[in-house]
C-alpha cells in the first residue's frame, strides 16, 4: 500500500496546481487537467479495490481460524 502514496501526493500536487494557475488559462485546457486527473484516479481505483477485496477475505479467514483455534470454556474451569 505505502507505493501509492507517491501517486496519490502527486495528484494532489497536480490540483493544488491547478487551484493555484491564473484564471487566464483556457476552460479547454483546464479540463484536460481535470479529465487527467480524473484518469489518474480512476486507474488508481481499480488497482485498490481488488486489494481492498482481498484483505477483507484474509481478515474473514484469520478471525475464522482464530475462533474454531479457541477452547470452549467450560463452566469447571471458571470455578477453579
């Protein structure tokens, strides 16, 4: 996970830029910008959400095997 964080700080550096950008430069261009950023974004997407899908399953799994790991308590033992 940590290799997205460049991608996600140079998005953010590419709209700062833009809030930043004087307001003569052309609509047209400006949502080139966007419709970059926009594409950027969305290839960051569908990247994460196959991961994201992922560790849910393995943290599905680990908490399964963890509980059927466990000894049932039996009410003997609470007593002693």
């Amino acid at each position: 996970m940590d290799d997205y964080f460049p991608i996600v700080y140079e998005i953010e550096d590419k709209l700062n830029e833009i809030e930043s950008r004087d307001a003569k430069k052309s609509i047209a261009l400006l949502m080139n910008d966007v419709f970059d950023i926009r594409s950027d974004l969305l290839k960051l997407r569908k990247t994460i959400l196959p991961m994201r899908d992922l560790l849910y399953q393995l943290l599905i799994l680990n908490v399964y095997i963890y509980l059927r790991s466990r000894k049932p308590i039996s009410m003997t033992s609470m007593i002693t």
